[in-house]
C-alpha cells in the first residue's frame, strides 16, 4: 500500500469538506421531503403516549410531525418522541380537550416553545368537537395528497358555535411520504420558506448535525479542524518525504527489542533507570530484588525467612524423625565378668541419614563352667620348668563340681623347649627320644640317635657295649637292620 503524502492528504480532506458542503447545500430528496409520521406505541387512550420516529434526535422550536393514533380521547395527554422527554399536548393556547382528534386519523403536530417554554405539541388539524358533519371536499388534489380540514374563523378566542369547515387550498398532505405542501411556511411567527420554495433543496438539521459528526468520527478537539490537522502536521508541505527519511534513519527492525514474543538478546546490557515490569532468566550479577521477598523451606527442614530485597536469614526446624530424644547405650566404661551383662545401642537410618528408631539391647556373657580360683604353687621347679596342673580326682567318670586343683609333683614342662620331665613314663614312645630311658617294662619305637648292646655274661651280670651311631637305616640292608633289632631287643 503507497503512503499518503501531506499534497495528498490536504486534497483527500478538500475532497470531504466539499463533499459535506454539497449535502448541506442540497441535502437529499428523500430526507428533504420527508416529514416524519407514525402511530403512537399505545393501543388505548391514556394520558402518557410514546411515539418512534426517523431522523429526530433533539426537539426543537417548529418541528413538525404526523402521528396517528388507533383511540381519540387525548385529553390531559402527553406525547414522548424517541424518548426525547414527555411534553403536553396543546390546541391553540390550552391542553387538548377529549375527542380532539378522529381515531385513526392523521394529525399534524408542531413542536412550539412560545406557549409553552417548557415546550408543547400543538395540534395543526384536528376534529372539531362542536361539529360532528361530513363536509364536502371541493378542491381537487394530486400526487396522492389530502387537503386539509380547517375552521371557517380566524383569531376565534372564544366558542363560535358551529361553523361550516372548509378545506385549505393551498395546504396539503401526502400521508404515505409525509410531505406536506403549502405556499408558505411559519415557524414560531418567522417565515422559514417562501412562496413555492421546495424543501428539496433544503437539509433537515438532523442530516447535517449527523454529516458533521461522521466527518470529525469522534476526533479529538485538538484536530476536529482542518487547521488543527495541518498544525498537527507542522504545516510540512514535504510532510511525506520528511517522514520517508526519519523512516529511513531508523533501526532496522532485527536490530531492535520488540514488546512482545521470545527474543533472545545478545550482549551486556546496562540500564540506567529502574526497570518497570519482569525479566526472565538468569542474571549474571545482581544486588537485590525490587520488592521485598521471603524465602521458605520445605520437607524434613521448614522454615520462612522475613521479608527481604536481599540477605535472607532463615531460621530451620527440622522435622521429627519419630525417635525420642535421649542417651542410649551405657553412660559409662564396664568390664563385665563372664555371666555378666551390658547395654549397646540399636538404631535405625533411612537412605537420608537420618535415625528414624533407637532402642537398647542388653548384651550377656556367657558364664565361666570352670573355678576361677587362684592356686598356690607348692612345687618347686628348676631349669625353667612349670607343674603341671591337674584335678584332683582320679578316675572320675562325671562332673565333679567345683574342687581345688593340685599341681602333679614330678610332671613338668618347659615351654620354651616343650621338653616334659617326668620321673617315669606308662606305656609306648612314638617318636624320638633324647635322654635316657629306664625302667623294667614298655617298649620305645622310633630311631635311636645312639644306642648300647646289652648282654649277660655268664653270671647274668648285663654287658654294655656301645655301637656307632646308625644314621639312617635305609643304607642298611634288611639283614643288617633285623640284627641291630635283635642286639638291641637282647
């Protein structure tokens, strides 16, 4: 669409005021000619009638209009045009009388100030309540038009009994159009048109208030003018080209923040001023808030911070983790002895951490089957050997309760060579065997280290004899092993 430029613009408004001049000057024939008629609103006689009507929106002195009414008692009536205020209804100089006027009949009314300053309609025709008689109509008419019916007397200013009624020659009525036809027209004593003027040529005052009105559309008073709109202008004759090149000069359109939709934009930005309004997003640095904001938590920690711009202090409650506050477990060190008895702490944490259950179990030491009591050494050792100690029963085949120990007197053991000592051994010897041996009975398996021959003489005296050392009978012969045997066993 091509821009309107100031030439443009001051023909285009040329164009309007001329137009609007034209219709006041000449008006349009349907509005001219019309004279507006219709039937009142009510269907009965009463004393408040409403009417609706084209092209009338105030009252003034010598509006003229045609109503019918369907009823013809109108006395002490009052008559409201398109809600423009009820005003009373007037023949000559007083308020209309009943049957003034012909049911279904159409009157003429003329809307005066000067009888009334409040205002009146007066009624133009009317029936004669005096004479009730047909009246020859003898004048002839055209165009569908009606003359119309007056009194025989003028300046009448009091009952002249009856008359005979005559119609005026010159005064006529087009009911269907509402035009009304007549050689001169008075309103309120002045002449407002001459002798075979038409009103054709005339604009009612409701067309040409409603043309101005559509040609300031509500225009501020400051530019309702031509003048007004020129000033307004800066009565720029270039106007078009000036705004063309302020156009051009500005901000290219991708260049510029919008006021509406999402923009993404690009840069530090510093702003001088407060800031009206909400940004969203993150700020990289910032001081404080523009009003006052609390900070509230939630779930296992609660707690509402006052109202701040920045700087929150919250103060926290933690939520019950249903435990009840206290100490378990022992208040203090113990060493309990076998059968005794100790307390330990049971607690329970959720996956947050947090003991949700505590309890105390009490702990029991198994008891000591076996006597406690301290033993006095009545043995004396030597060579770094301990007594052995033993029960004190032999033989026994069942428990035997509590008894007192005894230490054995020649049974001894040296732990750091786990050599036992003893003053004679029962039954066999596995193993080897360091020392001497002795005695009438048993017997020792194993290797000997060394070993002695032991013979009897003729006297039965034992003869000793000692042999090499046998290291290791495996580089022995059978033979040779069975005869170390039988010396040894001799």
């Amino acid at each position: 669409m091509s821009r309107l430029g100031p030439t443009g613009l001051v023909q285009l408004l040329t164009d309007i005021k001329n137009w609007v001049l034209s219709k006041i000057s000449a008006g349009t024939a349907a509005k001219a000619r019309g004279l507006p008629t219709g039937t009142v609103n009510e269907a009965s006689s009463t004393a408040t009638l409403t009417i609706t009507l084209s092209d009338i929106t105030e009252l003034y002195a010598g509006l003229t209009i045609c109503i019918r009414m369907p009823f013809n008692n109108v006395a002490n009536s009052t008559l409201e045009v398109n809600s423009l205020g009820a005003k009373p209804i007037y023949y000559q100089n007083n308020t209309a009388s009943k049957d003034m006027i012909l049911a279904n009949a159409y009157v003429i009314l003329v809307y005066d100030t000067v009888t009334l300053s409040t205002g009146c309609w007066k009624i133009v025709y009317s029936k004669d309540s005096n004479t009730d008689t047909l009246v020859a109509q003898n004048i002839s008419t055209t165009d569908n038009t009606y003359p119309v019916l007056l009194g025989n007397t003028a300046n009448a200013t009091a009952n002249i009994g009856n008359k005979a009624a005559l119609f005026g020659k010159d005064i006529k009525v087009n009911p269907s159009t509402g035009a009304i036809y007549a050689t001169k027209v008075y309103s309120g004593g002045t002449e407002v048109l001459t002798s075979h003027q038409s009103l054709s040529s005339y604009a009612t005052k409701t067309y040409v208030d409603t043309s101005v009105s559509n040609l300031v559309n509500s225009a501020p008073a400051a530019l309702d003018t031509l003048n007004e709109l020129a000033a307004a202008l800066g009565n720029d004759a270039n106007f078009s080209t000036t705004v063309t090149n302020l156009i051009g000069a500005k901000a290219d359109d991708t260049s510029v923040v919008h006021t509406s939709g999402d923009e993404t934009i690009a840069g530090t930005k510093t702003f001088s001023a407060t800031i009206a309004g909400s940004i969203n997003g993150n700020a990289a640095t910032a001081t404080q808030f523009s009003a006052n904001t609390t900070v509230a938590l939630t779930g296992d920690a609660t707690g509402t911070s006052a109202g701040s711009k920045k700087g929150w202090s919250v103060p926290v409650t933690l939520a019950n983790s249903g435990v009840t506050a206290g100490s378990y477990g022992p208040s203090a060190a113990a060493s309990p002895a076998h059968g005794g008895t100790f307390s330990v702490p049971y607690v329970t944490v959720d996956a947050k951490g947090r003991v949700t259950a505590a309890s105390t179990i009490t702990i029991t030491l198994p008891a000591d089957s076996n006597t406690d009591t301290l033993m006095t050494q009545n043995v004396s050792t030597t060579n770094a050997t301990y007594p052995v100690l033993l029960c004190p029963t032999a033989n026994a085949t069942a428990n035997q309760g509590a008894k007192t120990g005894i230490f054995a007197k020649s049974v001894k053991i040296n732990p750091s060579t786990n050599v036992i000592s003893a003053s004679g051994f029962s039954g066999p010897l596995t193993g080897n065997v360091t020392g001497n041996c002795s005695g009438s009975s048993g017997s020792c398996t194993g290797n000997a280290a060394t070993a002695t021959k032991a013979t009897k003489d003729g006297s039965g005296n034992v003869i000793t004899s000692t042999y090499a050392t046998i290291s290791d009978t495996a580089e022995m012969t059978a033979a040779e092993v069975s005869t170390v045997t039988a010396q040894v066993l001799t």
